[in-house]
C-alpha cells in the first residue's frame, strides 16, 4: 500500500507530498490537485505522461511514493522528460507486482476494457524468464555473463479488438471494475459520481488492495467510511467552501479540526483504536493560525466540530506533548533516523534539532508509523480518549 506520495513540478504542484491511507477520497476546489495525483500515479506506474501538465519545461518532473517504509522515487529529465535511471530511488522491480488502473472522469471504455485485462494476467517472471532478460545483455555486447543491470521494471499488455462505439451503464461499470481478480491492483476513480452509483463504494473498496477517489458529491462523501482528505490550492481560510460543500451540516459526524495534514493519520488510527471513527472526520487546517478562524466559521453556518491543537498552545483542547511526533515510540525513532535518544525530549525544537533530514520527511515517516504501530494503550491514544469524551 502507498503511504505517501510526493509530486514536483506537475500539472497542480509545484512541490508536495500527499498522505494516503488504503481508501482514500480527495475533495477541494477545482485545480486543487484531486486529479493530479490520480494521473501522477498513472505517470510512476504506467508511464502516461501529458506534456502539457509540465509547469516548469526547464524543471525536473519527480514521482516519489512510500510502500512499506521504502522510497521508491522516479525522475523524468526535463526537456524531453525521459526516466533518468540514475536519479531514481528505490529497487523498482520490488513493486513491480503493484499494479495500478486509472479510470478518469471520461471513460474511452475499450481502453478501461484492456487496461483490466492486462491487470487480471499479469502474473510474476521466474528465474528462467529472469536469466532469459539478463542474456540479452550478452547479446548486445558479446560479453557472457552480464550482471551489472537490474531490472527496473516488467510488463505485459494484452489489446483486443473492441469496438470504439462500446458503452456501459453505470451499473456495469461497476460490475466491470469489480471482475478485477489481481490482488495487488490500486485503483484510482475520478470523479466518482459521474460514473458510479453510492452502492459501489462499498464493493470496490471491499476487494481492493488500494482505492483513490476523488468527489465532489456530498452523498458520496457522507457514505465514504474511510479516510477524506481535503486538498486546498490555497489557504484554508480562503477555501472554507471546500469543507462546507462536501459535508452535510447535519451528519452525524463531527468535524475533528487539527492543525496538520500529517497529523491526520494519527487521529484516525487513534479514533479507529477508540472504535469512535464513524462518528468524525479529521480535518486538517494549516497550522494553528486558521484552526480557530476555521472553527467559529464552521460553527456559525451549523457544523459540529471539535478542535485538537498541539501541546505547545495550552489549552483544554491540547495534547500535552508539544507536537504530535513527541508521542512516537523511541525504539522506531533511533533505528529509523539513526539517533540516539535516550528519551524522546519534551521540546520539539530539541527533537527536531537532532535530525539530518528536514521536518517535513520526519512528520511524513512517523505519520506513516502511527498509522500501522500505534495501540490502544498508547500515551497518545489514551490523551485521544480524553479529549473526545
């Protein structure tokens, strides 16, 4: 599963890193970059590449995405915008069994039809097809024995002859995505409403090893049980409408409002802990100068909400520990960043001080370590519990 991925210098971003969690829904304004990350993806893992979505043809067009702990990173040379093996991170052919299908919000339906089928045979190289590559090699320089190239990457395309004028209803569209029998398959739906009907949230989350949404819709986002994101091109303050038209004032869910994107994940895994996720959604508002300004508006328009700030604002509503990553278990820390805390300090100046990688890629590693490590007697969880109730 994706973790993370960072985006640079396509179509809506400039530089950004976007958290993921196994469901997935992006909502925002338009030219927020919901679509961007659907077709960045298509980038990384099917090489669809839009010339047009270059911002800056004298710039680098970098893919990063996190499996596993593990940066797997491509870089596509400007001007001609052709893999640059040797800025790449990560060994690609590790995530090769990961597959990932775009459906965009206007469907050509003979190529979802292929792209599906190739997905359902894809199936893994042996040893016999790895040593039959690597001869090539032998081949091409009449040297035996070549083993100073790694693969990168393996696929199979399948195309059958499907006629152009073929259509679907939505019904079976969802009956086609949900015919996807390869386990690793991350599917990426645009727009999810102009294509599927509310019932198939549920069947093609149920079966996928991944699913990245993007809606506009209320009811869509009113039944979507998993994690929403909201994506803002600006600043929150000036894009309240990207929370006030994607939630029903009336739900039963309150909006949990924090202060970061990456302290998100924690908050759902702690409510998750809590078995109290069906009951919030947890909204990041961009530090904590809009956190209040986002609640008083919110309010005064009829939405119920709660506010969590981090430690070093004293107040009723904050978690005792400065900020969030004071609450990450030391062990993980130490190995992972190679210090060597004797304790996790109380000032975040000092934690983050002790670090040779900016705060930014800290906050990201440690989001993605509450999301799988954190417990239900975790110091953090527990100050959760508190808070809510």
């Amino acid at each position: 599963m994706i973790d993370h991925i960072f985006i640079k210098n396509y179509k809506a971003f400039e530089r950004e890193n976007i958290p993921l969690d196994k469901n997935t829904l992006f909502i925002g304004t338009n030219s927020s970059g919901k679509t961007t990350i659907l077709e960045a993806l298509d980038l990384f893992f099917n090489n669809v590449f839009h010339h047009e979505y270059v911002r800056d043809i004298n710039e680098d067009i970098v893919i990063e995405i996190h499996v596993n702990d593990e940066r797997y990173r491509k870089v596509y040379k400007s001007p001609n915008y052709i893999i640059d093996f040797g800025e790449c991170i990560g060994n690609m052919f590790d995530i090769n069994h990961i597959n990932y299908l775009y459906v965009p919000k206007h469907i050509y339906a003979p190529k979802l039809l292929n792209d599906i089928l190739s997905i359902n045979l894809a199936s893994n190289i042996n040893d016999i097809e790895k040593g039959k590559v690597f001869r090539v090699f032998d081949y091409l320089d009449g040297k035996l024995g070549n083993n100073i190239y790694n693969l990168f990457k393996i696929e199979t395309k399948f195309q059958m002859n499907i006629n152009d004028g073929v259509s679907f209803k939505r019904e079976e569209y969802t009956k086609i995505i949900s015919n996807i029998t390869y386990q690793y398959t991350i599917i990426g739906i645009d727009n999810f409403e102009d294509n599927f009907d509310l019932k198939a949230l549920s069947d093609i989350t149920e079966y996928s090893y991944q699913t990245i949404f993007t809606s506009k819709h209320k009811d869509v986002v009113s039944n979507f049980d998993y994690s929403v994101k909201a994506l803002y091109k600006d600043d929150i303050k000036h894009e309240l409408d990207t929370i006030t038209e994607s939630f029903e004032k009336n739900h039963k869910k309150k909006l949990l409002l924090v202060e970061g994107k990456y302290d998100v994940a924690w908050f759902e895994k702690g409510l998750s802990l809590l078995d109290e996720f069906s009951n919030y959604r947890v909204i990041p508002c961009g530090g904590y100068g809009n956190i209040q300004y986002v609640r008083t508006q919110l309010e005064k328009e009829g939405y119920k909400t709660i506010t969590i700030t981090d430690g070093d604002v004293s107040s009723e509503d904050s978690l005792k520990r400065e900020v969030i990553e004071l609450y990450a278990d030391i062990n993980y820390v130490n190995s992972r960043f190679n210090t060597n805390f004797k304790e996790i300090p109380r000032s975040k100046k000092t934690f983050f001080r002790r670090f040779n990688v900016k705060d930014d890629v800290v906050k990201k590693v440690l989001s993605s370590w509450a999301k799988k490590n954190l417990t239900l007697d975790s110091v953090f969880v527990q100050e959760l519990d508190t808070l809510i109730n």
